[in-house]
C-alpha cells in the first residue's frame, strides 16, 4: 500500500502544471510544423554548421576571442576561453582575478600555433645542432627570440599596470574628475587619432571621397614608393599608438573600475575576462567599445539609471559589442539589397522580368527590412534568390562558409603556378599595408579582391589577434569567357578612376560608390609580367630564315662544348688526369663507311606517322601536338644494357686498366653499333673494325662528347659536304672562352692545345652536323616558319638521322634546346639589331643560359622555371584565329596589383545562394542566371572564388599568418 500511494504521489507531483515548460510546449509545437518549410528554404542549418556557427558566436561575443582558420583551432580555443572563464570565477582575489584575465588575455591573443612550433623546433634544433626550419603554414616571417622577448615584456609591463592600478587607485565612484574618467578622456582622442590615420592611408576616405594624399596616376614602383613614404611614416605611428599605446591605455581603464570589487559573480568573470581579452584579441573595435562605454558613463551619471544599477562595466561592454557587430551586419546587409534590387532594375536584359519585383520589393518593404532584421540578429545572409531581389534568410553557418579545410580543394590547371610564385611576395606586401591601417579595419570574414594584368586574387581574412592576422589566397582563371571578361572590365574601370584618374578637386567623390568593390591601396609585388607579341615580318622574312641555319650551328657548338665542360664529374676526372700525361683514343665513323639501310619496320613507321605530322596542310595551335605514342618512341627510345663510358675517362676500362696497345675492341667500338643494323646474338665479332684515333691533347677526353652520340647514319658525301658549313673560327673561340680548366695555372695554354687538336674538332663536327641535319630534315632550303614552329614544339621531321637523334633523350634536348636559344636570337637580332663580334653573341647566349627559359608553355620544365623565378620566359605560338605567329615573354619584376574591399555581406549572400540552388534546388545548368556576369554584382567571380566543387578557383593557399608589426 505504501508503495502504491507513492507512486499516486509521484504521478501527481509530475502532473502539476508548470507555466514554462507549457509556453516551451506550446513553441515547440509551433516550430515542428515549420520544420520541414524551413528545410526547403535553406533556413534550417545542418547540425556541423549550427554547432560551428555556436562556437564562434560565443568565443568572439562571449569571450572576446576570434574565429579561427581551422574547427579545430576554434574548439581547442574554445574550450581554453571558456576554462579561463570560470577558473576566474573560482579565484579569491580580486588582484588574483585582475592579473590573471590580464595574462591569459594577452597570452590567448597570440599566434599560439606557431609559438609552440617555434619552441619545439628550437628545443629540437639544440639538441641535434641543426638551424630551425621555416614556420609552417607558410608563415612568410620566422618567429624569432626577440619577439618572444617582446612579448614578455609587453606582459610584465601589462601585469604590472594592472595590479598597481588595482591596489592603490580607491576605485572612485563615477564622475567626470575620476582617474577613469581622465583614462576614458585619453582613449576617446586615441580614437580619433587612430581613425583618421587609417582612414588617409587608403585611396578612399569611407568608400566615398577620394583620399588627395594617396599618389595618383604612377607608372612604376620606384615612383610610387617615393610619393608613399609619407603615408609609411603615418602608418609607423598609427602601428606604436595600436599595438603599444592603445592597449595599455584600455587596462588602465578596466582595472580603475569599481565593479572589480565584487568576487564570485559570474557577470563580472565573463564580462571582465571578455573585456581584457579585446583589450588585445582586438583592439580597435574595443576602443571603440571602451569609448562608448566612457562616454555613457560621462552623459549618465546617475546611480539610479538601469544601465548603471543593474549592469557592471564587463557586461556592458560586451553588449556593446554585439550592438557593433549587428549594427555594421544591418548595414552591410541593407546596402547589398539595395545594390540588387538596382541591379535587378537597370540590368536591360531582365528589366522586364523583374520590374514586378522591384515593385513589389518597395511595397513591402517593411517586410523586407524584417527579413533583413532577422538575419543580422542571426548572423546569417541575407540570401537572394537566384540573385534576384526575392530575399530570404539563409541559415547560420561560420565564417569560412564552407565545410571543408582551408586550402585544401582547388581545380588545378597550368595557371596555378603563376599564383603560386606570387603568393609569398603578396603576402609580404600585405603585411605592409595591413601593419599600416591600409586595407581598413580588420575583421574575419572581410574580403579583398586584387587585380593584376589578367589574374585576379581573392584574399578572406580567417582570424586576427594581437599583432598577427591570418589570410586565405585564391587565384582566379586567367582564361577569357565572356563572364570573366565582362566583369574584370569592370574591376579594372573601378580601379581605374581611383589609381589612375587625377580630380581637379582636393576631395572628388568615388565615382563607383555603391558598388561591391572599393578600392583601397596598390602593393608592390615581384610577379611575371605577360606580354604577347605578333610575330609577323620577323619569324616569315626571308632573310632572317635563311641567317637562322647559319647560327643554328653555332648556338649547337656552343651548347654542345659548354654541355660537356659543366657535367658533374668534370672537375674529379680534371683533378684525377692532369697530370698523367697520357693520350685516349676516340672512335670515329670511318670517312669510306656507307650509309646503312633502315629496316622495313623503321621505315613503315617514320612514312605512316612522321610525315603525316610533317604535312604542310598542317595548321597548328599555340603548342603543336604529337601523337602520343610516337612521342614516347621518338624522345624516350634507349637502348637498355648499354652503359658507355666518357672517351678517355679514368672510369673508362680502356684507359684505367690497360695500356694503348692493349685497349680491348670491344669496348671502344660498342658505341658506334647504334649506327649500324641489329646484329644477331653471339655474331658481334663479326662487326667490321672501326679504326681507332688518337686525341693530339691529353686534356681533349676532358672536352669529348660521349661514345654514344657518335653518328654514322649519314653518307660520308653528305658529311663532306655539311662539314663545309661548320663554323671552325667561332669554335675556337668557344673553345678558348671555357672556364673548366681554371684550377690550373696554365688554363689558357691547356685550351690553346686542345683548340688544335683536330680529331677532337672532327668529333665535334660530327656530332653538330648530324644534330643540324636531324632538325632540318631532307630539305636543304630556306626553313618556313610552320618549320620553325613545329620544330620548336618538338616535332621534328623526316632524316635518315631521326631515330639516331630521338633514341638519344639527352641529345635530343640540348639541340632543341640549341633550335629554341636561335629562334629567340633571330628575334632579338630583328628586334634590337644584328651581332656584331663573336663576344656579343657569346654574352647573348650566357644570358639565354642563366636568365631565360625558352620553351613550351605545357612543358613541366617551364613550371619549375617559374617557381624557380627565372627572370624571363618566352614561348611560341600560332593564332589559329587571326593566323599569325605569336611571341609570349614573361618578366619577373616589381609591380603594382591594384586591391580593393569587397562588401562581405555580398559576398556570403551570393555564397549562400549558390549553395541553396546547387544543394536545394538543385540547379547545376552551367548557363543558369545566377551565375552569369553582374558586373555591379561581380557574380561570375564571387561564384568562381566558393571552394570546390561550387566553385572553381585554380589556386588555393593554406592560410597563411602574417605578423602585423
């Protein structure tokens, strides 16, 4: 009975009615059958968002902290923040309290990641005496001990303020002579100051007026550093008062506060630990917030008042700052819906369809600005459909948008690489202008937009703290769609009147206000310059043609010698044979040999593929194409098991181990069978005998080309008669210009001998005629310039000496190597005028060597080339389109990349709509609406900029820290 009489009781106790849990029932009731409506909007967020979107929103709000580039930054930092939070709600000490939220306030505001990586690697550095590597992350600037040291000072000298401020100031009650309100009097001119010189060093005063001290209208960097000095010193000042200045005064400030005196509120822990965190984490927008705070105080003076009665200066302070942030969210949101219900109306193409729209969006406009209300309070955007002015509230997600990492999706292409060798030296220049105020105020979730030549870089700021700020980098496509292009044109007008327009008034209004874009400041980057020439009257004119055959062979000699001089084991075989004294022998076609037939299998493929590729009828693109397996067989074919030493090295059997008389055959006359037809096994003693030459000059071996690349494919009449053209005084000259010989004392007297050792010139000749031969094929006329196109792709014709070349991968690069360097020396020649003397055409190709790459665009060597920064590119192609022959040249230099801010709330409005329509609406037509060119809207390029797969950026960096000091 007792038992069932305390259940009775038990149900009854749970049955009684309780106000809020009915008013609770009743929402919920009401929010379940909106659910499914909701979802179908886009307004619903998935659980990972709604969970980020949290974190963030307590961490920047409830703890004064910042979003950060990774989830799992943000929960390592969130779960720090919170723990500091209720530790200083445990601690009895209000001196305890105020230093410890004074600390970990600062300590939390730092670049903890790469702090920790730099005391790791320094303390494993010590241990196996090695230097310290390179921060990750592509940290452009290495952390350092003195900026450790820097900061601990910059805490002691905080800790010390704060409990001294604490201990002896009474804490006074509110009047305009307190010490903190003599404190608030000094930040509110800080302010002032602070904001006008971040405001002068811009290009745009507040997006609107032209700035009259920003240089105009400058051509080269030179120029523009000169004229900008005077806004770097600004900037200088503006840094000290911001990072030193600004911060020490705001802790004054909070420590000479009375409501520090009361212990074990959870108002003031979480108030007060946000407060002394901003003081650092951010320290502009808590200015500001301590500004407002002061001046409250100054205008309410009375204790009776709710705002001074019921609320202590932390939580104050932090309702303040979400009344910031959604106040600048509410404006950015309704200047972005003003801007497509513009663009809506004055787009001439859909004017008609949605006239009725923009009626109806200024009828129920007061709706419209509950839409709008709405999401800012959510921190969501403000989505509209289809990019139409048909608003709805997207749901909430964090600042990244998206849900992948950082920088680790893009569609890579072969413009990627540009973007890539641009990225460090962008990311020193913005750390220039971000340290100066340049870019304006610095928030996650702001976006820049830079512009240079055809490359257009979308820059996301991920997180901010004391004295460093971390980025994201896009690269956009450089190929020309009507959308791209139509929308860059507009880029470039915008940037245009702000860089390059000089006003004949001191302070002319920004031409393009109420666009997306503002443009704020030009940074000096080192990046290639393209520039695309037309070659017409150069690569066609008769008389350059006909002196390309002539310099071809000797740009070949000249390759060929400085080839065999630079190989690596140069210097050992000179240290190892100097001074032995002895004479190699070398293997050279015999003069009488006649040429050997090709088998009908050779002679099949070369007629079925080779002179197909070889058609006039030909026309070819920027790169002519191959097929691919004739490729691979004409440039990869080796001979395997075949492995021939340098004539005359000390490697070599026949010179380490045996004397001349006693050199066995075989191994000197093994290399010459390439020329000859396959031989049956166990018949190769049945090879006629090659005679043996002896080199004149015991250091000539030094000089000889391997046993491998001597020819024997060509008739001795035709050798006769190419011989004739080989350039015998520019090989001596070549010869006697080598430097592989100057560890020795008489270098000049060594190559003097070798210059006239005449069975070392006959292997050279050799070698070069074939290698000419092989380039020009059978025909001995002036080349044309589809020749010389196709050629320089790497298709080269029919000749008896083709698979010679071809099976000799090595050889076969440095004469196409040779055709290149004397293709873009016919053009400098027609260009800058002809070669006087020997020594100028040396220079010439010395500079080719060392400070151009010459090839193809597709090639991998001319993308390590750019990685590499190699000063110059050039590259030739064909316009199928306007059927001229095209020069591409690319200069590695200090330029000017034009930057702008873009309108944040814009952009996460079109993100979120690209996300409803390809993940709800499921509308992926490539032509559809929302994608095509707004040029008032930038919409092709926002949409491009989205992470993979929604969008299409070709480059993505990882983010990136840059220190801001």
């Amino acid at each position: 009975m007792a038992a069932q009489a305390k259940t009775e009781f038990d149900t009854k106790r749970f049955m009684v009615n309780i106000p809020a849990l009915e008013q609770t029932n009743q929402i919920l009731h009401i929010l379940f059958i909106f659910l499914p409506f909701l979802w179908a909007l886009g307004t619903l967020p998935p659980p990972d968002a709604l969970f980020l979107w949290a974190m963030e929103q307590i961490l920047e709000f409830g703890l004064g902290g910042s979003s950060m580039s990774t989830h799992l930054r943000l929960l390592i930092m969130f779960i720090i923040s919170a723990g500091t939070a209720v530790t200083s709600y445990f601690i009895p000490s209000t001196v305890g309290v105020v230093l410890f939220m004074t600390a970990l306030g600062f300590l939390l505001s730092l670049n903890l990641s790469d702090m920790g990586f730099f005391f790791k690697h320094s303390a494993t550095g010590h241990r196996v005496g090695t230097k310290s590597k390179a921060l990750p992350n592509g940290s452009e600037k290495q952390f350092t001990w003195k900026e450790c040291l820097f900061y601990i000072i910059i805490l002691v000298l905080a800790l010390i303020e704060t409990s001294l401020l604490h201990h002896f100031a009474g804490f006074p009650q509110i009047s305009k002579n307190s010490p903190q309100a003599i404190v608030g009097y000094i930040l509110m001119i800080l302010l002032i100051i602070l904001w006008l010189l971040r405001e002068i060093q811009s290009v745009c005063i507040f997006g609107i007026f032209q700035n009259p001290f920003y240089p105009k209208n400058v051509q080269t960097v030179t120029l523009f550093l000169e004229k900008q000095r005077r806004l770097m010193k600004i900037g200088v000042i503006r840094r000290i008062l911001l990072n030193l200045v600004s911060p020490f005064a705001m802790i004054a400030f909070l420590s000479l506060d009375s409501s520090l005196q009361e212990l074990h509120s959870v108002s003031v822990s979480i108030g007060f630990t946000r407060a002394f965190r901003m003081v650092w984490q951010n320290t502009e927008n808590a200015l500001l917030e301590t500004v407002i705070i002061s001046t409250v105080h100054l205008l309410i003076s009375s204790t009776d008042v709710w705002w001074n009665r019921s609320l202590d200066t932390g939580i104050r302070l932090l309702l303040v700052g979400i009344m910031r942030d959604r106040l600048i969210q509410f404006i950015s949101k309704l200047q972005f819906a003003v801007t497509v219900l513009f663009a809506s109306w004055t787009e001439k193409k859909r004017r008609k369809s949605t006239t009725t729209l923009c009626i109806l969006n200024i009828v129920f406009s007061p709706f419209v600005l509950v839409f709008i209300v709405f999401s800012t309070l959510l921190s969501s955007p403000l989505l509209p459909l289809f990019t139409l002015p048909l608003f709805l509230v997207g749901f909430p997600r964090p600042v990244q948008s998206w849900p992948g990492a950082v920088g680790t999706t893009a569609c890579m292409c072969a413009d990627t690489v540009y973007y890539y060798q641009m990225v460090p030296h962008l990311t020193t220049a913005l750390q220039s202008a971000m340290a100066a105020g340049s870019l304006g105020l610095l928030l996650p979730g702001s976006h820049y937009l830079g512009r240079f030549q055809d490359r257009l870089i979308w820059i996301m700021i991920l997180e901010c703290g004391y004295t460093y700020c971390c980025i994201n980098i896009k690269g956009l496509e450089l190929q020309e769609t009507s959308c791209h292009t139509a929308e860059a044109q507009r880029v470039d007008e915008v940037f245009q009147s702000a860089f390059e327009q000089e006003y004949a008034r001191v302070c002319s209004v920004n031409e393009h206000f109420g666009n997306v874009l503002t443009p704020c400041i030009l940074l000096p980057v080192k990046l290639y310059s393209d520039a695309r020439n037309v070659l017409s009257g150069i690569i066609d004119s008769h008389d350059n043609l006909k002196e390309f055959k002539g310099d071809l062979i000797k740009v070949l000699v000249w390759i060929l010698l400085q080839h065999c001089s630079r190989r690596p084991s140069m210097q050992e075989v000179i240290h190892k044979t100097e001074n032995k004294g002895k004479e190699s022998l070398i293997i050279l076609p015999a003069l009488n040999a006649s040429p050997q037939t090709q088998s009908l299998e050779d002679t099949d493929s070369l007629n079925s593929e080779i002179l197909d590729d070889w058609s006039d009828d030909n026309v070819f693109g920027d790169e002519p194409t191959i097929k691919k397996g004739k490729e691979e067989k004409d440039q990869l074919k080796v001979v395997p098991g075949v492995n021939l030493p340098i004539p005359g090295s000390v490697e070599s059997q026949g010179v380490a181990d045996h004397s001349v008389g006693t050199v066995p055959e075989n191994n000197l006359y093994k290399a010459v069978i390439l020329g000859y037809p396959v031989v049956d096994k166990g018949k190769q003693e049945d090879v006629a005998y090659i005679p043996l030459m002896e080199f004149s000059c015991s250091h000539s071996h030094l000089l000889s080309l391997p046993e491998e690349w001597t020819s024997n494919c060509l008739p001795n009449s035709k050798m006769r008669e190419m011989s004739s053209l080989f350039p015998e005084e520019w090989y001596q000259f070549v010869l006697k210009q080598l430097e592989c010989f100057h560890s020795e004392e008489n270098a000049s007297n060594v190559l003097e001998e070798i210059a006239k050792d005449r069975v070392l010139r006959d292997f050279y000749v050799h070698a070069v005629m074939t290698c000419y031969f092989s380039l020009f094929g059978v025909d001995t006329m002036v080349p044309s310039p589809g020749h010389i196109l196709r050629v320089y792709s790497g298709v080269l014709p029919w000749s008896l000496a083709l698979d010679w070349l071809t099976e000799k991968p090595e050889l076969f690069q440095l004469a196409l190597k040779a055709f290149r360097y004397t293709l873009k020396l016919m053009i400098d020649k027609a260009s800058l005028g002809p070669i006087e003397d020997f020594k100028e055409l040396t220079n010439c190709l010395e500079e080719y060597e060392t400070d151009w790459y010459i090839g193809l665009v597709s090639d991998e060597k001319w993308k390590e080339a750019v990685v590499q920064e190699k000063p110059y590119l050039f590259s030739l192609g064909y316009d199928s389109n306007m059927g001229v022959y095209t020069g591409r040249v690319l200069s590695l230099q200090e330029l000017l990349v034009q930057v702008g801010k873009l309108n944040a709330e814009a952009v996460r409005g079109q993100w979120a709509n690209l996300s409803w329509e390809l993940l709800y609406a499921t509308n992926d037509d490539e032509e559809r609406y929302s994608i095509q060119a707004h040029p008032l809207l930038l919409r092709n390029l926002t949409v491009q900029a989205a992470d993979p797969p929604l969008g299409y950026p070709v480059y993505s960096s990882k983010p990136l820290h840059i220190h801001l000091y």
